[in-house]
C-alpha cells in the first residue's frame, strides 16, 4: 500500500483521468440551514482516500493488538526489577503514543462514519481534548493493571478474561437479541464460514480496544455498515462509572496485598493520583463533546443533558419507593399523637389528684 500511495501521489496529474466521480456531502448547520456541495473526485484521490482509511484501520489494530500489550508487559517488567533504564523508558513512551494515536484515529473513524454525509473538518483544540482525554485514560488504565498484576498475579487471568469476554460477546447478545438475519453483505466472496471469521475478528478488535479505553467505534452486527451510528449517552455513561469503580477496587486490592517492593512509594498518594488521573479523562471527554466535538451542532441532546438524565434516573433507582415512605410518616405521625396524648393524660391526672401528687411529694 505504501509503495502504491508514493506512485499514484507522484503521477497524480500528469495523465488526465478518463473519468471522475462526483460526491455530495452537507456542510455544518447554519442558523438552521445546510447547503449541499458537490465535489469531483478523480481515481487517484479515491485510492488515496481508500489507502488512508486503511492505514487508519491498521494504526487501530496495531496500536491496541501490539502496542497495548507491550506496554503492559515492559511496565510489569520495570515494576519487578524496580529499574527503569533509558531504552525502556523509550520504548515505553513510544508505545504509549502509539495507542494514544490509535485511539485518536478511532475517535476520528467514528466521527466520519457516523457523519458521512457532512463535510467534517476537525479542528487543533479537538485533537488535543482526544490526545490529552486518551493519554490519561490509557496510562492510568494500564497502570492499574500493571499494579495489581504485580501483587495478585493468580487474580490477573481471571480479570482479563472477564473483561475482555463480557466485551467481545456484547455485540453478539445484543444481535441475538435483536433476531436480525445474519449479516450477507460484508463481502460477496466470503462464505458463511469466512463472514462469521471476520464478524469474530471484529469482535476482538472491539473487546481489545474496550480492555484499555472506551471504544468510540461501537460495533452493532445487525447493522448493514457494522457500526452503531447513534450517539448513546448511557452507554457512555455506565462504560466510565463501571471502569472508574473496577480501577478503584483493583487499586485497593493492590494496596491490601502490597509487597516489599513498594516499601519506599507513598501508596494512599499513588491510588489518588491514579484516582484523579482518569477524572481528568473523563474531563478532557466531556470537554470536547461539549464544546469541541466538530458535529455537535447535530446532536440530539448535548452531553450536559445526557449525563443529567443518566443521574436523574440513578437516583430515581436509589430513591425508595413512595409507598414506604409514606408508610413511614404515617407511622411517625401516629407515635406522636401516641406520645401527646399521653403527656396529656398525665398532665390531666396530675392535675385531677393534686393531693396525691403532694403525699408523692412528701
């Protein structure tokens, strides 16, 4: 593909192209008005743009399926021999950019899947909100795991095997739920065998990325695209509670069981500042589907009212119901008649018997 990309790049232009495809796409709403523009597109910059979104897909794959694993195992590495040397430290570095740059190339896939039909240019403040909202959540995440690995080594297959099983057969329930007939239309030359291979592969792709951050891709196997285009708030929302209560739990598991190689880390100040490091993730997130995301202007509800909602019904959950409660007051209501007719007839009697009440003195 690289060598292709060089040649169609270096003889665009010198031959004039037989034909040309022409493609509509829709700007960004205007005070309430999108206007349609039409673009010709001539064969070179059509396999360029095939040959881009294929280099995206693979820097995804290759960033969650290598890199992801790499730096785990280096991180594990150092934390045992309790030495960092500089080629590590390199290594490392230049794996953690590798999946923040997956990462971002996935937030990007899904703007542009989702959007096909407008013309989304993406500005600098919102590829430094996807760099710096990844960057925290990816290098927390991984940390987390490197450090209860480290102490609970027995515990570490069975937490990797949940999470990434509950991941990778999440998009089939959800199709074996829906009762869609299975997909034909990936591929025509695939067979039913090759179709079910790849939909896996995809599977695993999506359950990979889900271990380290959230995926902005959401695989959805009954659609014709394989992409869930709607924009769900909720799914976001219980994705980030349940991960940040998992990152705490397996935090606390780690500082219960520490060994002697921690003895010189201030470990309640390491938990909080892995604590407040995925808060500042999920900041960095909600800033830019707040105000930097490049279609905003076309969601349904921003993400200020999605989040509203998801804790208005949290609580809606947790409140107790309205039956109890008023059974409750009407139980405390009927103890405090109980106790001021009493004091009353006591009062009453005290001041029936007055001699009785001087003897009792007396």
């Amino acid at each position: 593909r690289c060598v292709e990309v060089f040649y169609i790049y270096f003889h665009a232009g010198r031959v004039e192209e037989p034909y040309v495809s022409i493609t509509k796409k829709r700007q960004m709403p205007k005070d309430g008005y999108s206007e349609e523009i039409e673009k010709e597109v001539g064969q070179a910059e059509g396999k360029l743009c095939t040959h881009r979104s294929a280099f995206s897909r693979a820097s995804v794959i290759q960033a969650f399926l290598g890199s992801a694993p790499q730096l785990t195992l280096q991180l594990y590495i150092c934390v045992l021999q309790q030495e960092i040397t500089a080629a590590r430290s390199i290594f490392m570095v230049l794996s953690l950019l590798s999946i923040v740059y997956g990462a971002l190339r996935c937030n990007i896939l899904a703007i542009k899947i989702k959007y096909d039909d407008y013309d989304v240019s993406v500005k600098p403040a919102a590829y430094l909100c996807i760099f710096m909202w990844r960057s925290f959540e990816i290098a927390t995440r991984v940390t987390v795991l490197v450090l209860f690995s480290s102490v609970l080594q027995i515990w570490t297959l069975p937490v990797v095997l949940v999470n990434f099983f509950v991941f990778f057969f999440y998009p089939w329930i959800l199709f074996w739920q829906s009762k869609s007939p299975f997909p034909e239309n990936i591929e025509k030359a695939l067979s039913r065998v090759g179709t079910t291979i790849v939909l896996c592969l995809l599977t695993f792709l999506y359950a990979g990325i889900n271990m380290f951050c959230w995926s902005a891709v959401q695989v959805k196997l009954n659609d014709p695209d394989l992409i869930n285009k709607s924009q769900n708030w909720y799914r976001l929302t219980v994705y980030y509670m349940l991960r940040f209560i998992e990152n705490a739990f397996l935090l606390l598991m780690w500082y219960v069981y520490k060994t002697d190689i921690y003895l010189y880390v201030c470990a309640p100040l390491l938990v909080l500042q892995l604590l407040i490091g995925y808060c500042m993730a999920v900041l960095f997130m909600l800033v830019f589907y707040q105000f930097c995301h490049p279609c905003k202007k076309l969601f349904s509800s921003s993400i200020s009212e999605g989040l509203l909602s998801c804790f208005k019904f949290l609580c809606f959950i947790c409140k107790p119901p309205k039956s109890t409660v008023l059974m409750d007051k009407a139980e405390m209501k009927s103890e405090n008649t109980d106790e001021a007719w009493s004091s009353s007839k006591t009062i009453d009697s005290q001041k029936g018997n007055p001699h009785q009440s001087v003897s009792s003195n007396a």
